[in-house]
C-alpha cells in the first residue's frame, strides 16, 4: 500500500498492511531540542524550520520522516497577511524573554535561558466585562490571505509523494477562552458568570465557522484530516464539569463539528490529552471520527477497554508509547516492548494510527526515538 492508502484504509476500520505511522504535527510532533538530538545521534546536519514556537516543535525533514516510516505530512493555514506573528526578544527584569502576542491578542512568552516552551504572560480579557467581548477586536477567520497556496499544497503531495495529508490543529473553541481570560477567572465564570462564557464561547466559535469555511473552501474536497481540538481532561478525570461542559461547550463543539463535516468528506480528528473516557460518547455524538493523543497512563484510558468499548466507532490515533515513565527515561528494549504491548491491543481491525502520547519532548534520548518508530513498523505489521 501507499502511505495515503494505509492511513485511509486505518481510519475506515479496514486493514492496511501495516499500521500508520504518524510524527511531525503541532499535537504528534517533536520538541526542538529533542530533534537536535536526534540530528547529532544520526550526525545529521539540517536548518531546523519551526512549525510552533509555543510548544517548541519543529518541522522534521523528508529524510528523517523517510527514516522514520511516517505516513502523513501535513499542510498549514496561516496567520491573516497583516498579522505580525514576529517574536520579540524583550528584558524584564534583567532576563531575556521570547515575546508573542497571538492573532487573539494573548501574549505568549519564554524566557531565554530555558526554551522549553512558551507559557501565557497576559490575559487580554483579564479584566473585562460582558460588555467588552462585543466590542474587543477579534481576528477574521475568514480573511482569504489565511489559505493562500493551501490547494496547491495539498495537490502537490497527493500528486507527488504516496502521503495521506492532514490539516493542523484548529478549532480550538473552550481553550482560547480561557486563554484569554486567564484560568482562574474562566473556572470562576463558570461558576458565577456562565452568560460570560458563552458570549466569549460564541464569539470564538463564529471565528472558528468562519475559518473552516474558507479553509475547506480551498481543500475539502481533497484533504484526508481535519485536526480540531480543546483539552477536555487531566490525568485523574475532566478537567472542569461535565455538566457545564454538556450544557454550554458541547453543543458549540458539536455546531463546528457539523460544520466541518458539511464542506468536507475527511475525517475529523479530536485532540483532548488526559483521562478523557467520560467524554467519548459526547465526542462521537458530536461527529468526530478519531481521537488523539490516547493518553494511556491517564484513568480509565486502558488501550484494550478502549479498542473493545469504542473501537469500531472511533479511530484511536496516539497510545503507542508510555510517554511519561518509559520513553524519556528507560532503554531501547523497553520501548520496544511498550511498543508491542500497546500496538498488540490497539491494532487489530484497522481503526488505529501509531505516535506517541503527544509531542515527543525535550531530553528524550534519541535512541529511544529510533527504536519507538522501528518497533512500530514492526509490530506493526498485519
């Protein structure tokens, strides 16, 4: 099979001849200094491209995906043309910061000495009332400048390379909510001011409707992944009520979901980290067809209750690696086995794409890293 003909055949619950095989994304990709690493272990070198500055992940080259058996590559809106989305290096008292104020007006910042990654450093809707959400200047979604080259993009990989092709990450309705607030005054409003959540909830949703329409508009017809997603859970359980999330996130969620799906014939892939097992009979109902990144040290994210309870109506996409306890810190043999193990349980009757829990981070050693993506073409094999 192709790379593009594997993936498709996973995500319809069919079997490939092996599973797929994914890394490079802004939820499955790989942290700066982790792919450095990498580089010097295979003495490799490469101008390193950053895909997202906030997580720190780079964009792996064709050769190490090559290397690596991975079957998607993945294709990008952008910021709209006016955005100046440039990083700032500032002094605040007396250190160095990597400053960047979003298209949401929320600033991001690192400090110089760690580039880990970039953590909020200001809320624009700290202090704001019901009042100033009308009035506060959210970007357009649908400013064409967004998707300038994206057809042509896809086209070229679907024509010349055996690739499936995805989009990034979008979609985020709940999380730049609370992004912009700040955490502790959202989990507050919940509780005290619910009418502003909504209105702040409707507002990012009317960018996110806006957005797909113009994103699919150019790709729909030809993209295989469409990636959305919100943090729903934590490792211990939900992250915030499952009431307030079933009374005023779902049905938002719900609403782009089928928006989505009305001007695209892809897939619709659900990114929530964490023990989000409370929440997957809402996602299916709300129309998404895979879920990443399978957390399976979380509670109740066990990878065979999974494939057996939900796994002929969801496409599991992650849960192939300890990521927390086995890859950052154990031998290449034990990543091999944790490798079989998880690839044994989830693997069976399609339905199931390879990569680590989320991002592979900072200070994994690179042998690991080999040896993950070697025992998956492996063990992967039908």
């Amino acid at each position: 099979m192709t790379s593009r003909e594997r993936v498709l055949s996973a995500l319809n619950f069919q079997t490939p001849d092996r599973v797929p095989i994914d890394l490079g994304g802004f939820q499955t990709g790989i942290h700066k200094k982790a792919y450095l690493d990498l580089l010097g272990y295979l003495d490799r070198e490469e101008e390193i491209h950053m895909l997202d500055p906030v997580q720190q992940l780079v964009k792996p080259s064709e050769e190490v995906l090559e290397m690596l058996h991975v079957d998607i590559r993945y294709v990008t809106a952008k910021g709209a043309k006016d955005f100046d989305g440039s990083i700032r290096m500032n002094f605040r008292n007396g250190e160095l910061w990597h400053d960047l104020k979003d298209e949401f007006g929320i600033v991001w910042s690192m400090p110089d000495k760690q580039q880990l990654y970039m953590d909020i450093s200001h809320h624009p809707l700290a202090e704001a009332s019901i009042e100033d959400i009308a009035d506060y200047p959210f970007p357009d979604g649908s400013d064409p400048s967004r998707f300038e080259g994206v057809r042509e993009e896809v086209l070229n990989l679907q024509k010349n390379t055996p690739y499936a092709v995805s989009t990034g990450i979008g979609g985020v309705v709940y999380e730049i909510c609370w992004y912009m607030r700040g955490l502790e005054k959202w989990y507050t409003d919940m509780l005290e001011n619910p009418s502003f959540c909504e209105a702040l909830l409707d507002r990012i949703l009317n960018f996110w409707i806006d957005y797909y329409t113009g994103f699919m508009k150019e790709i729909g017809d030809i993209i295989d992944v469409v990636m959305i997603g919100d943090d729903l859970a934590g490792q211990a359980g939900p992250l915030f009520s499952p009431e307030f999330y079933r009374a005023v996130v779902k049905p938002r969620q719900k609403k782009l979901v089928q928006h989505i799906k009305s001007l695209t014939g892809s897939k619709i892939w659900y990114h929530t980290c964490g023990a989000a097992v409370e929440y997957i009979p809402d996602l299916i109902d709300n129309g998404i067809d895979i879920l990443n990144p399978v957390q399976i040290t979380a509670e109740g994210m066990d990878p065979e209750y999974l494939k057996q309870t939900f796994g002929d109506k969801l496409v599991f996409w992650g849960g192939g690696m300890d990521s927390q306890h086995i890859l950052p810190f154990k031998d290449p043999e034990e990543v091999r086995l944790n490798v079989k193990s998880n690839m044994e349980a989830f693997k069976h009757g399609g339905g199931y794409v390879f990569n680590n829990v989320h991002n592979i981070q900072a200070g994994v050693p690179p042998a690991n890293i080999i040896a993950m993506h070697e025992a998956a073409y492996e063990f992967g094999i039908y």
